[in-house]
C-alpha cells in the first residue's frame, strides 16, 4: 500500500495528508471486508442440524403430524408437573434421535465449549433446541383440563420460514450481547415485539450466536440457514412464528 509521506509543508496540508492516509487504510479494509469469503458451517455442525430437523419430522410423521411437546404435561407456575417427558426424551425414547445422555454427538455443537454447558431439568445440554410457546408448547396449559400440546406441520403456512431447531442459550451478560457468549439452553423464547430482546425472560432464553455472531437454524422443511442476530432480534420473516404463520 502507497502512502503520501508527510515532510516539510504546513501544518494544514499535514492534516490534509494524514486524513488522506487514515482514508486509504479503511479504503482497503473496506474492500478486504467485501472480497473476504463468508464464513462456511462446519459439516459436522451441518449434519447435526439436520439430523435434529429430521427427527422432529420423523415423530410429526408417526404421530398425526403432530411435533412432540415441549413436556408431556403442564407447567404449575413455579415447576413443571410430575411424571411428564421432555422433548428430548420423546425424541429418543422412541429411537427417532441418539439419545441425548450420549454426549459428544448430533446434540453437541462444535462452536459450544466445556464451560458452556448447562444442566437444565437434569440434562447436561449442548447447544441446540426448538421455539418454546408458538411452535413447540406443553403438552396442557396450566392443568390437565387444558390440552395444548405442540403445532402440527399442516397448522404452519410457511414452513420454509420457521424455526425448528438451531443454536440456543443464554447470554453471559445480556447488555453485551451477542459479544458475552452463550451458556446453553433446551429452548429460545421469540424476542419480545416491543423491545425486541429476551430481557423479559428469566432466564433470557434465546438463540446462541455462536458462529461469527451468528446462529444456525433448522427450518420446519429441513433447510439450514446462518442468521445474524438483529434479524433474530427483531423476528424477521417472523421466524419464531410470534405472529400469523399458522392455520388456526
């Protein structure tokens, strides 16, 4: 890179050359940025995706089209009832998945590091999960007089466009995210409409974007795709299917 050099001249056009040099620098930071290749998924990170995407499909298949619940009974309010299945215990009880006590395989992200890693109701989680509340929701709202249960496949208008399965946790410090890192998390939350984050959530259940500050996600019809997280903060194409995404 060719520089001006600044010698004997007045202090103006020293200035003058200085900024000049300082525009040349960004100039071609700017152009290593356009011309840099974007970052690749890992295959490993890949398969793994679509491995959990398919077992989603697989049970929805078997079961009505039905996708399995988020628990197979209520939440109480303070904890979930007693007796129920999780949906990672659905999912491999039946053989549709690993089962997720194996550490170290499709449950795993590459991106997730030992210190990361949370216990949450008893399972020792590794980085991926569903949309809790509009896709994936308890199996009865409250008490056992309610049915709820998860979203069938038909009941999504766009299943091209909505979440299944991809990159969850959550943050280390939420007023530095997505900077802080991620500790995982079975599920996210859809961000809040109004202030377009997860503060209202305890914990702030969201997705992990771990990849280049990015998070990776399974869509309801089996493609991937790398998001970055303001479009998952402020729910483009209404990826957590907050909105009218469904057949009612």
């Amino acid at each position: 890179m060719d520089f001006l050099i600044v010698s004997e001249m007045s202090q103006r056009d020293k200035l003058l050359l200085q900024e000049l040099n300082v525009f040349k620098c960004l100039s071609h930071t700017k152009l290593y940025m356009a011309r840099r290749p974007v970052p690749q998924l890992a295959p490993e990170h890949v398969s793994n995706l679509r491995q959990m995407g398919l077992a989603f499909t697989m049970y929805a298949d078997d079961n009505n089209q039905r996708l399995p619940d988020l628990y197979t009974k209520w939440w109480t309010g303070n904890d979930v009832a007693p007796g129920g299945l999780w949906w990672w215990e659905t999912l491999s009880a039946s053989r549709y998945v690993v089962s997720q006590a194996i550490s170290n395989n499709v449950w795993r992200c590459p991106a997730v590091k030992e210190k990361d890693i949370s216990t949450v109701f008893g399972a020792r989680w590794e980085g991926y999960g569903p949309v809790e509340s509009t896709v994936i929701r308890y199996g009865f709202n409250m008490s056992a007089a309610l049915p709820l249960h998860s979203r069938k496949l038909q009941e999504i208008r766009r299943p091209s466009q909505i979440w299944m399965m991809g990159d969850t946790g959550v943050p280390y410090n939420p007023n530095n995210v997505p900077f802080s890192g991620y500790k995982t998390e079975i599920v996210t939350f859809p961000p809040d409409p109004t202030t377009h984050d997860w503060n209202n959530y305890t914990p702030p259940k969201q997705p992990g974007c771990r990849h280049d500050l990015r998070a990776d996600i399974v869509m309801v019809d089996g493609h991937y795709e790398s998001w970055a997280y303001r479009d998952l903060r402020l729910n483009k194409n209404d990826v957590f299917g907050y909105e009218d995404l469904f057949f009612q």
